[in-house]
C-alpha cells in the first residue's frame, strides 16, 4: 500500500512528500517562491482522499488473487490508477471529498485548485471539495444563516460604489463636511477596523485620537445601521459578520466544524486579522487545519493582512508541525539569484535561501529607457522577437506597481497591433449601464435595497427628482419600512400627490419585473429588466439623435443577457437571481483574466500573486515608482515594497526583463526618476544592462550627459561588449540606423507593422 502511494506522488521532493503525507494536526507549511506550495496543497487534497487521513476505520482484508498481485505489481511500476479492488481498500478510510475546504485569495486562484483537484480526482469527487475564496466561503455560510443575525437571506453585496453612496447620505445626515474628512478616508478606516474586528460600538467607545477619529467611530455606526436596513453586507462585512456569525452561534459553528474536517488555506501570509479568525472558529476540535504561505510574498500589510498571523499559528494552535521547502521549480537560476539577492535586504524576515537544480539560463535583462514610450517599444521588439522563434503571446506578462503604468503600454500595444488584455481595468461590471440593470435586478431580489433603488428610481428619467426621493426617504424612515414600500402607496401620502403618477407607474414597472422574475428563466427576466425600464427605448433614442456611445452601450447589455444565460449553463437547476448577482459581486479583477486566449498579459504584481509565466516584463522599476515615493519615509513601507518586488521577479519561469526610464510622464507630470534601488541590489553577475539607442544618441550628441550617471559605466559600457551587436542580432537583424530612425519610422518595429499603418 505504502508504495503504491509513494508512487502516485513520486514526482514531489522528500520535504513536499512529508508535508502531503501528514494528514492531521495543524500543519504550517512555509517556503519560498515557486517551492511548490500551492502544488503540495493540492496533493495534500487528493491524498486525503484516495488513501485517507492516518485515522481512518481499518479496512477488512479480502482473499487476494494472483491477478490481483500482478495488477498491483504493474500499477506500481506505472504509477497507473490502482486495481479497483485495492482502491476500494485504500478508500476504506480516506476523508470524504465534501469535508474538505480549501481557501485561497483570487477566484482564479480556487478555479485552479478546482482544475487541478478534477484533473486528480476525477470531475466529480474532484468538484465535491469546497474550493473557495474566503469571500465566496463567508457569502455560502451567510446565505444560510443570515436570518439568525437580522439580515435576509436575500442579502445584497455592496461594491465600492454602493459603499460611497451609503456615505455620502451619512455625511449629510450628520451634516459633516467631505473637505474636513474624505469619504474615503471615512470608508478606509471603516475598513481597517473591520478587518481587526473592531464593532462601531468599540470604536465609539474608544477614545479618539483626534477630531477626524471621533468622526470616523460615529460614521461607521450610521453606515452599519443603513446597511442592515438596506439588507446589504459590504466587502469587508462579508469576513466581519461571518465571524461574528460563528463566534456567538455555537449550532452554527460545530455545525461547519463537523462539515469541514480538513481546513487548507493557501496564500496564508495575507490573511487580516479577521481571516485569521475565521479560520481558526472553522477548525474542529481535531484541528486538522494545514496553512502555507511565504512570509516574504506578504504583500496586504496596509489592508490589515499581518505577518504576526504566521507567527502566531503556532502558539493558537499547538503542537503544529512546521515544514519548510526550500527548493524552487520555477525559475532558471539567474532569476531565483536576483530574488534572493534583493529579499536578503530586508530585516523583518524568517529568512532563508532559496535554491533550484534549473538551468542558470540568461542573465535578468536590465533595460534603461528614455520614457515610458521607449519602454514599452523594447517590450515589444523582445516580444516580437520571441513570436518570430515561435513562441506564444499569453507566456508573456508585463507586470507594474500601479495600474496607472499600463496606460503607455496599451496605448503603444493597440497601435502596433499586439493583442493583449489588460487585469484591472475598467471592469465590464463597473460600466454604467451594466450597473444599473443590476441594480433593477437587485431590487427585485432585495426589496429593501434602498441604495440600488436610488440608483435607478429615475434611470431612465421618469419624473422622480431629488425633492420626491428625499420625501420617500423620510417617509420610510418615519414608519420603519423600506422605501420601495412607500412608493408602492404612494397615493397614500399627502406629501407625494405631485409626483404620484410617476411613482406608480414605477411601482407597476416593478410589479411586472417581480412576475417576470416567477415566470421566466433567468435571462429572459435579465431581457425584460432591460425592456420594461425604459432602459433600452431610452438608449436607442440616444443612438438615433447620434449620441456615440449610446450603441455601445446597447452592446453592453446585450453582453449582460448573455453572461446571464452562460450563468444558467454553468449552474443548471441551481441558477437563482441572488447566485447571479452573487457572481457578479465576488467577480475581482484578476478574474477576469482568461488564459486561454492569445494575449500578452498585463497586471499589477498585487494580481499577479500566485502566478507564473515564462517572460515576465517588470517595468517602472524606478525610485518614486517602485518603491513608490510614499513608502521611502518608513522602513515597514519599504520592506512591504521589497517584498512585492520579490513577488514580481519569482513569477518569471525563463526570462525576466526589467525596465527603469530616465523620464517619465505618470499622473500628468513628467519625472525624472534613478533606477530603483532594488535594481541596484541585485549583484551585477546575474544581470546583463542595455540602454536605449534614443540615451546613447543624445549623450553622444552633448545632451543629457547627466543620464549616463544612472547606470554603472555608462554610454562607454554599452558601446562596448554588449552594445550593438547583442542589440541587433536579437532584435531581428535590424542595423544601428534603422533603430536611430525609430522615432521616425515605426512601422520598421518587427512584426507589428500592420495594426501600425493607420
Ligand atoms: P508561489 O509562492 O508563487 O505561490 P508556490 O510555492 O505555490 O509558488 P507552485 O506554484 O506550487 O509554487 O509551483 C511552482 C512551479 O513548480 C509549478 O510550475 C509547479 O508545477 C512546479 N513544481 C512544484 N513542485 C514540483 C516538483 N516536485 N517537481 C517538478 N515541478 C514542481
Ligand atoms: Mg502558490
């Protein structure tokens, strides 16, 4: 039996086996980048479930056959699936599937586990394993028991969006002054204090700092009692009520506790304070609760993720086995070392070294441009190079501190028609149309939903103004009910006579949606919300007095009638509004990056976490960009900036190039920046450094002397041994002067020519 396991698992390392292979207890598995973390939690799973925890019911042994023996024999040797009568006796006591949860931090982070588990497992074994965010988790359980805390269980999940508006009608409220205290400072600290766990009525109970903390504890207070009576959770509620949900609900806790016998969570060292909680009110009395993660990828710190989380795992949880893995899989050796040269700068660590039996491969590739322009030409000469040996777009990421950085390379990539895809931008959700008829879909969902009806009330314009919006809002809150119930009476009301007819007319709107909802499929209701509103005469009308978006957005919607029905095909009988709009909620921006298409990538290293490519393009790598100019005053800062440089450089497999610019226009404003000093810590021999052509032709020239500064050597070291001639045999042969002449003449840049000539 044993070797018969051994095998299934033969390719993981003695240290990866030892943490798959120990099945209880709490288990702390902490390691470097690319160690294979996320690759011995899945193998974690699946051993549980084909060959058991160590207690387990003992199985009843059977007469064995000589075929039997031979089976066995030749599964061994294969590594092949066992003999069905041998898996029967193994399964004996393997965990069951559905009591196993694992926890990760992006949706597409728990889609891979999914795969994988499925690819393990088989489909349906594979799909019975709770694979989750910790997110999606927290809305499951509240979907069950939200009742048993004051909310229904159509519960609404607010977005940021959402959010500010709930603010903004607590500011007026309370009459305080959005120029005294910003809204998102307000929402900010709100947010610190959910993920600490602290209630408004801590906040308000403890003594302010100053003025603007006093604000922020009475704000928080109205905010919470706005969402309850909307009916509404916000992000950080999600954890926060989840938690609190547990804590004081015993049933429901041993309830979970029973259900999930085997806790994994990945990504371990983001979890905030509140994670942590949850976490440990899920584990059971046998604490079969396994955490990995990598105290040097802690990149959340400033959302409240905290280091102390993994130190202090073993003092909640004792008798915790600590296994750390310290061979990497991922990168060529030149890379790993510039890792390890630049996270050894940082004193807050547990500290180790990394090392990989993978080639040495090329050196890092540092470039020097002369602007953001510049930057994202050389980016896309390396990658029209590598197409021309054959290799594809989606093994190429371009990776960036902050979002704003992409802009350059888009702009530069849709002109010289490279497909690409950018995570993080505008979200298809986020648009306006597409969020009003979710809000129309929300308020059928949720009738108490206050925020999405004041949305929408005159979306498209009815006659409904602020005056009349205001009246309902006193009125509702007068009686306790909500507004919707109002407008439902509004005949009813003195103080509405004058807006009477509008307000009905929008109650029968609603009528209508809430029978379409009983009597239709999904779609077809998502069709009818778009017709009966008025939205889609009003945007046609738009079209036809010339207005260019209105047929885009048209578009838009028709795309959401669409992503409704896939959400159907995907969840058959199970399909419900709340689980759409559910989806749609939870939906973050790296999710909306799909792998199978042709594309180069481009993200910020925040979503890249977890990530691997093959060429990774890590741009901007400049002092007052990365690290940003925030953190250079604070050490704690600065090693959170090191840790994410550290996450960017280890998710490149083959090549890494790093890219700093001697000018650059970000925000508006053009800087000039030094090369950043994580670039300097990185010791020379495992990096090779080029300038752009455009820098060495202007300090030739006299101008700009001042640029060779910044880069050891300077214009005469790349002249030199690694100047032209590396630069023209591996930029497709293209001579000194056509690369002067590129300003000039872009449609020389290899292979993109065509999308340029327009
Ligand atoms: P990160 O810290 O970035 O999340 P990780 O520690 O989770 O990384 P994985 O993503 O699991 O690492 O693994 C990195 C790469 O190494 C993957 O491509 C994986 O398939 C490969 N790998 C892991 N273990 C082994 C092994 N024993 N043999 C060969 N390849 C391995
Ligand atoms: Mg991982």
């Amino acid at each position: 039996r044993d070797t018969y396991i051994e095998k299934q698992f033969g390719r993981l390392n003695d240290m990866q086996r030892q943490a798959v292979f120990t099945t209880d207890g709490p288990l702390l598995i902490l390691a470097g980048a690319g160690s294979g973390k996320t690759t011995v939690l899945v193998n974690r799973i699946a051993n549980l479930i084909r060959f058991g925890s160590a207690h387990g019911s003992s199985w009843t042994p059977r007469e064995v056959t000589e075929d039997d023996v031979k089976a066995l024999k030749t599964a061994i040797m294969t590594g092949t699936d066992a003999p069905a009568w041998l898996d029967g006796m193994l399964r004996q006591n393997a965990v069951r599937s559905w009591n196993v949860m694992a926890i990760t931090f992006t949706n597409k982070a728990a889609g891979e586990l999914k795969e994988r588990l499925r690819n393990m497992l088989g489909g349906e074994e594979g799909d019975e394993v709770f694979a989750s965010t910790f997110h999606s988790a927290c809305v499951r359980i509240l979907r069950r028991w939200a009742e048993s805390i004051g909310y229904p269980r159509s519960f609404t999940i607010y977005d940021t969006d959402d959010s500010q508006r709930v603010m903004k009608a607590v500011y007026k409220e309370l009459s305080i002054d959005d120029k005294f205290f910003p809204i998102k400072s307000a929402i900010n600290q709100m947010s610190r204090w959910k993920d600490q766990l602290v209630s408004p009525e801590e906040a308000l109970r403890t003594p302010a700092r100053d003025t603007k903390g006093a604000i922020a504890a009475k704000v928080y207070a109205a905010y919470e009692k706005k969402l309850r009576e909307a009916g509404a959770f916000d992000f950080d509620d999600l954890i926060y009520q989840t938690v609190q949900l547990l804590a004081e609900h015993e049933d429901v806790r041993e309830f979970y506790q029973n259900k999930y016998r085997y806790l994994l969570v990945d990504e371990y060292q983001d979890t905030s304070v509140a994670q942590f909680r949850l976490v440990s009110l899920l584990t059971g009395p046998e604490k079969n609760i396994c955490v990995v993660g990598d105290d040097d990828q802690s990149i959340y710190r400033f959302r409240g993720a905290t280091i102390e989380n993994i130190l202090n795992f073993e003092r909640i949880f004792p008798g915790t086995k600590t296994i750390r893995l310290e061979q990497n899989y991922r990168s060529t050796s030149n890379i790993l070392n510039a890792a390890n040269c630049v996270i050894q700068h940082n004193t807050e660590r547990k500290g180790k070294t990394l090392w990989t039996r993978n080639d040495e491969g090329d050196k890092v590739q540092v470039y020097t441009a002369e602007n953001e322009q510049d930057e994202a030409m050389h980016i896309a000469d390396v990658i029209g190079e590598h197409l021309k040996e054959g290799g594809h777009l989606a093994d190429h990421a371009v990776l960036y501190r902050m979002n704003a950085q992409s802009a350059p390379i888009e702009s530069y990539f849709t002109r010289a028609g490279i497909p690409h895809k950018i995570v993080g931008g505008q979200r298809f959700n986020d648009r306006k149309e597409v969020k009003d008829i979710h809000s129309y879909m929300s308020i059928v969902a949720n009738a108490r939903d206050d925020v999405r009806l004041r949305r929408i009330i005159n979306e498209p314009a009815r006659k409904i103004g602020n005056t009349t919006v205001d009246v309902i809002t006193d009125l509702a809150a007068q009686q306790g009910i909500s507004m919707l119930e109002v407008i439902s009476h509004a005949d009813a009301y003195a103080k509405l006579s004058r807006a009477m007819m509008p307000l009905l007319k929008f109650w029968q709107i609603y009528e209508k949606l809430q029978e379409s909802l009983e009597t239709r499929t999904l779609d077809e209701f998502a069709q009818d919300v778009i017709e009966v509103t008025g939205y889609k005469a009003m945007l046609e009308a738009d079209a036809a007095k010339g207005h260019e978006d209105a047929a885009d957005r048209l578009q838009n919607l028709g795309q959401l009638v669409n992503n409704v029905k896939n959400y159907c095909d995907q969840h058959g009988e199970e399909a419900s509004l709340e689980g759409y709009l559910e989806d749609i909620a939870l939906i973050s921006d790296i999710d909306s990056y799909n792998e199978s298409a042709d594309q180069v990538v481009l993200m910020t290293i925040h979503s890249a976490k977890g990530l691997e490519f093959p060429y990774v393009f890590l741009i901007g790598m400049e002092e007052g960009v990365f690290p940003s100019e925030m953190s250079k005053y604070s050490e704690a800062d600065l090693e959170e900036e090191r840790r994410l440089a550290y996450v960017g450089i280890t998710r490149a497999k083959r090549e890494l190039y790093i890219s700093n610019s001697v000018s650059r226009m970000l925000y508006g404003r053009t800087q000039r920046n030094e090369p950043s000093r994580f670039l300097r810590e990185i010791e020379p021999e495992y990096i090779e450094e080029t300038r752009s052509p455009a820098l060495e032709r202007r300090s030739s020239m006299g101008w700009g002397s001042g640029y060779s500064d910044t880069v050891p050597g300077g214009a005469s070291g790349y002249s030199g041994a690694f100047g032209w001639g590396r630069n023209s045999s591996r930029f497709g042969g293209r001579t000194g002067g056509s690369y002067l002449n590129r300003e000039y003449n872009a449609s020389e840049r290899g292979g993109f020519a065509s999308g340029y000539a327009g």
